[in-house]
C-alpha cells in the first residue's frame, strides 16, 4: 500500500528495485514440463506502430474480438468492470470515462472530456458522440496516462482507441441473434471480401439493438431506460500497388430511446423537504421508475467519414495521412425535480461536426525509430439548453450560442536503442488553439449576450528508459506531461476555463512467462496534477450564492496496478485485474451548495470525484472440446461524487457484480451461448449529482443495468 505524499523519485528507485528482483527470478522459474499452450498474443498501435502488448512500455488494456465476445462487451460502458482504476458511465448517452482518477465533472455543450477518444485513429471530439455500440470491432486498447506527445490534447487521463476490423481477402460473413429478458433482441450482421482481387477489398457490418424499459413513469405510464439503436459501417481498403494502401470506412449510428435516464435517488438534504413534494406530487416508491408529467429520452445521430492512406517511400521510410470529418446532433430531455408536479423539463440539444487532419512520417534505423507528425483539427459546436421556470409565466433558464475550436500540433517520438537490452524513449509536441464562443443566456427574463475569443497553446514532453533483461521481461519508467484545453461552456455566462496540466511519473513491469502461459502487467504511477476546472460556490453581500467553474484546484494521485492472465490447463484460463488508487486534493476551497450556510470549506485531503481505492477482476474460462465456461467477478470501492466526501449525498458504496456464459461451438461454423451480467442483480449508480435547493436538492443518476440474461447464436461462414 502506499504511503500518502510520496515522492516521483522514491516511486521510481523502490518500485524498480523490486521489479527486477522480482522479475529475474521469474524468468529462472519455467520448467521444461510446461506445454507449449499459449496465450493469445495481442498486437495494438498505441504509439503508431504496430508492436506486441508486451514490449510496450505503456500501462495498456486490450481487448480483442474474442475477449469482447467472452466478456459481453457491446459498449464503451462496459468496459469499466474489466479494467483496474478505470470508471466509465453515461446519462442519455453521454459519456464519462474516468481513468486513474482523472476525467471530467463538468458538464454542459461544448465541455470536453479529460479521456481522448479514437475512432479508427480519429478523435471523437464529443462524449455524446461516442457511445455508439462495439459492432465488428478488431480491438480496443485502453492507455492509461497522459499521452501528451502522440495524442496531444485532452489526453491528459488517457485513450480509448476503438479499432474496428478490416475487409478480408476472401470472402467471409457473419450473423449473430441474441434475445434475453426485458424482451431484448440484438442483431448483428457482417459480409467481407474482394471485389478487385488483390486491389479492392470491401466490408459492410451493421447492428440493430432494442429492448423495453427497466422501469416505468408512473404518470405517463411510458417505459424508461428503454433501449431502441443501430448502426453501419462500410469498409474499403484500396491497395493499387505494394507500396501505397488506402483505407476508407464510413459509419452510422442512431439511437432514439430513454436508455440512462437519471432516476431520483433520495434526498440529498434530508431536512429539506422535496419541492414536488409540497406541491402535492409524487415521487417513485421503485428506484428504477421515475416521476415526470412529460417523457424523457434522447435522439442521438452520429456519422463519420475516415480515410488512411499509407505510402512506403523505402524500407526505412513510411508517409501516413489521417483524414476524417464526423459530426453528431443530440436532443436530450431529462427531469431534475425529482418528483412529479413542477413539470421541470431541461431539454439539451447539441450539434456539432469536426475534421481533423494527421500526417505521420515513420522512419527506422539499425537501432531506432522515430514518429514525426502534425495535425490539425476544427470543431464547430451549436448548444441550446432550455429550461421553463415554473414560478412565473415566461421565466426560463436559457443558454444558446456557437462554438468553434481550431488546433494545431506538431510531434516528435524516438526510440533509440543503446544495446540489445536498453532503449531510450522521447517525445515532444507543440500544440496550439484557438477556440471563440458567441450566445445569450436567459434568467429568469432577460437574455444577457456572452462568449468570447482565447488562444493557448501548450508543449507536452516525455522521457523515459526500457530495459529487456531477458526476452520474457520488460521494464520501463517514464516521465511524461499531459494537458487539458481551455474550454467556453456554449452561452453560459461565465469565462472560459484555462487548461489544466498534469505530469507523471510511472514505472512498469510486462512479463510473459511459463513458455508464454503467463502473462503479467504491473505498473506503479505518481502525479502531479495542476490547475484542475472544479466548482467555486461563492457568497454574494445579499446572502446569496454564486456558481462557476474555474482552475482552483491542485491534486496529487498515486496508485499502482496488475493485469495477470494464466493458461493453467489446456482448457483453464485464469485472469486476475486489480487497481489501488489514492487520488486526493492538495489545494481546493469552496462552499456546498447544498449546505452553505456552512461557508468556505478546506477540501485539502479529501478524495477526487470518481476514484475508488480499490478495483478488481477475477475471471475465469474453462474449456472442455467445443464447450467453454466462463464467468467473472468484479469489485469496485466506495466513491464520492462531489469533493466534499459526504456519505449522506452523493456518494456510492461498495459493489460487486457475477457475469457468467456458457458456449458451445458446432464445426460448422454455429456457435449457441447462455449469458448472465448482474446475476445478483445490484443497484448501482453509474453517477450522481444533487439538484439545486429551487427542487428542494433531489439527488439524480443513472443506474447500472440490473440482472440480465439470455440466449445468443452466432453463424460464421
């Protein structure tokens, strides 16, 4: 365990120290009565290049088609059980990724994420545009930590990189029919192959998912947290000669439904009475229903177009462009009394559309290789949040406008090896951007205009060593840099907030052992986080308050994590994950809204927002011919949802989770599988927030799915 307020140093010698010991003496312990079963070997891109999990000097989780199948992974939400210090939710499909403590509380048009997102190497600039459902997809690899030379901006947490899979040269498909209860049905269909062979190959895969409500509302009777979406994607690798390669992918999504509608969730100042409540309203008796006087949902659409094309210049020397243009609009309308009565509806809507553009040229030498890169981006954001205030005739809470954010980055990344054992790592990128709001903000009556214009820019290096002691071990340390923008909430009438910067400090060990039935993953981190976008709540001289998000926060988070898969048998499979994180603010004052008359509050040592101490997998598959068993468990720690680290609102215990599937592979190709997620059907708040004191501050969420299962049949030809 950790001892609070460590220093980077000591983290680095100690842990390095430990890990050779450690390591060396794993390496001496295989025996020649070990089989030659191995474990899958995973290739990801994290640093542009092609290289095997294992000799990346990175903290990385990925998952490959298998795993995703195995596991029941359909979306970005459900990564989250599998992966150490990692926390991902979603209200009405917009995303929150947490990894290692850091991520975004911020809401509101226009916020950005603290967790870059990649399509295919694009950036998804917009949480609401990146739940589409994981349909086809190659793999997906989690990089945990500031990725501040080859990601750039709101890296500074991490990536997600979704790759989806490429035409083939034969021809090939797939279908795949699941049902399970609450009447769900997911259908899922792909077709791959040449149409010029050699030259032209094509792929179009597409998915349609629905499924009825896990709850109700009770005054319009209609279904909530509902699920009705799908989607598309088509493929094209062009290859005209051996040197020159282009790939094209276009793909569509579509979601109309209620799924991740916040729920009330009690009371987040028990002497204080619900607003609805004294209103004569109603609130629901089942957590998963909800009182409202109108339906709430979403209408999501997300599309996008990429084009990668790769030139061999020589042997040494390869020229890569990624191109891509997406945009997305949303419409989300969500209850916040809590009850029923006031009839408070907040529609959001959102529209956006972005291109990007990389250039990457890779070179190797005898003994190095190097990234160099630019890239530039444009978003153009419109926002409309409206609200009708329900205490007078034409009152309204109202915030619309225009966004647009133009950045530009030039990189470096080089590894150099001074021997057959150590390698020398570097990389810097200059980023610079530009970002301009224009809108009015409404309340109660009169509309005030706002926005503005600012420029930033921010260079982000790291370095850091790898040591081969052996061909079965790796270790590395590393001292890398990542930002966050500056961001204009679109029509809210408050500054823009400036960046924020964090530096870390990280040590690892990657370890394939027992004739590569062992696979080990540790790494331990230390950072130094610096003027975090938190929550300011101020007094006025009429005894009221003032709210707005501003840099005035500081926050070191240590932690450590080990992802451990074991081939025991030739049919047993054993996986272990678990994360320890100790996340916690250095310098943070403010009041509680929800209690101010309790003034200005010290918040020094108290834990970041969405940061469990503890997380854990154990997994397991057992395979018997063409039957396999797997099943796993996962933990997560209590958390906070606010800084103030109040058991009594906003805050979720303990959990744990049982998912298991049971499969069964015909030689024809047919597959038959029984699956179970929740089995012991827990409740559990994806994320939580308390409502003002107007509503008589309700706490609002999204749930979890409760206990689901079901029969699924695949078909490969």
């Amino acid at each position: 365990m950790f001892i609070k307020k460590i220093t980077p140093k000591a983290v680095i010698s100690t842990s390095l120290i430990h890990m050779m010991y450690f390591g060396m003496n794993s390496a001496t312990a295989q025996t020649s009565q070990l089989s030659k079963i191995q474990l899958e070997e995973i290739v990801v891109t994290a640093q542009r290049r092609a290289e095997n999990l294992s000799d990346v000097p990175v903290a990385i989780s990925a998952f490959t088609e298998d795993s995703l199948s195995r596991l029941g992974i359909d979306n970005v939400l459900d990564i989250s059980a599998s992966i150490p210090n990692t926390q991902v939710s979603a209200s009405l499909g917009v995303t929150s990724i947490f990894l290692r403590g850091i991520g975004s509380n911020v809401l509101g048009v226009g916020a950005d994420s603290s967790i870059a997102y990649h399509l295919n190497g694009v950036y998804v600039a917009r949480a609401r545009a990146q739940t589409g459902g994981f349909f086809d997809v190659e793999r997906i690899e989690i990089v945990r930590g500031p990725q501040g030379d080859l990601y750039g901006r709101n890296a500074t947490g991490g990536s997600v990189n979704v790759i989806t899979r490429k035409p083939t040269e034969e021809l090939t498909g797939g279908l795949s029919i699941s049902y399970g209860n609450y009447n769900a049905r997911r259908l899922e269909g792909v077709v791959s192959g040449p149409i010029v062979e050699n030259t032209v190959l094509a792929r179009f895969a597409g998915f349609s998912s629905q499924r009825d409500g896990y709850g109700e509302n009770i005054i319009t009777g209609s279904e909530v947290d509902n699920l009705d979406e799908y989607g598309g994607r088509f493929s094209l690798d062009i290859t005209p000669t051996s040197e020159l390669s282009i790939g094209l992918v276009g793909d569509y999504y579509s979601a109309d439904d209620s799924n991740g509608i916040s729920h009330y969730l009690g009371s987040g100042r028990p002497d204080v009475q619900l607003t609805a409540l004294k209103f004569g309203g109603v609130v629901p008796d089942d957590i998963r229903d909800i009182a409202a006087e109108e339906d709430v949902g979403r209408d999501l659409t997300v599309q996008g177009l990429s084009a990668t094309v790769s030139y061999d210049i020589s042997d040494n020397l390869t020229l890569k462009s990624i191109t891509g243009y997406r945009d997305s609009k949303s419409t989300m309308r969500s209850s916040i009394p809590g009850g029923s009565v006031l009839n408070a509806i907040i529609t959001q809507y959102e529209e956006q559309d972005q291109i990007s553009q990389e250039f990457q040229l890779l070179l190797n030498g005898n003994n190095w290789d190097m990234v160099l890169g630019g890239y530039y981006f444009r978003e153009k954001v419109i926002g409309d949040v409206y609200f009708p205030l329900y205490f007078a005739p034409g009152a309204k809470f109202h915030q619309e406008g225009v966004g647009e954010t133009r950045s530009y980055a030039a990189f470096a990344h080089v590894n150099y090896e001074l021997s057959d054992r150590f390698t020398l790592i570097g990389g810097l990128r200059y980023s610079k951007e530009t970002r301009e709001a224009d809108g009015e903000f409404t309340d109660p009556f009169v509309p005030v205009p706002t926005g503005g214009e600012k420029d930033w820019d921010a260079v982000t290096p790291k370095v850091g060593i790898q040591f081969h002691p052996n061909k079965d071990l790796m270790l590395y340390a590393s001292a890398s840099k990542g930002f966050k923008s500056g961001s204009f909430i679109i029509g809210a009438d408050a500054p823009p907030t400036d960046p924020e910067y964090l530096w870390s400090y990280e040590v690892g060990l990657k370890a394939t052992l027992l004739q590569d039935r062992l696979q080990m993953n540790l790494a331990a981190f230390y950072y130094d986080y610096e003027d975090l976008v938190v929550t300011l709540v101020k007094g006025t001289p009429g005894g009221g308050t003032v709210v707005s998000n501003e840099n005035a926060a500081a926050a070191t988070i240590q932690g450590f994590e080990a992802e451990v898969s074991l081939q025991a048998t030739e049919g047993l499979r054993l996986d272990l994950s678990l994360g320890y994180l100790d996340a916690e603010y250095d310098e943070y004052s403010t009041a509680d809204p929800v209690y101010p008359e309790r003034g200005e509050l010290d918040l020094s040592g108290n834990r970041l927002t969405n940061s469990p101490k503890l997380t854990a997998r154990i997994g397991a598959e057992y395979r018997v011919g063409n039957l396999s068993v797997s099943g796993d468990v996962v933990f997560s720690d209590e958390v906070y949802f606010t800084p103030f680290n109040d058991k009594s609102n906003a805050y979720r215990p303990s959990y744990q989770m049982v998912n298991s599937q049971i499969k069964y592979d015909f030689e024809s190709g047919l597959s038959l599988s029984i699956f179970g997620h929740n089995l012991t059907d827990e409740e559990v708040v994806g994320i939580q927030a308390i409502s003002s004191s107007t509503f008589g501050y309700p706490k609002l969420g999204p749930l979890y799915a409760p206990r689901t299962f079901g029969v699924k049949t695949e078909w490969i030809f």
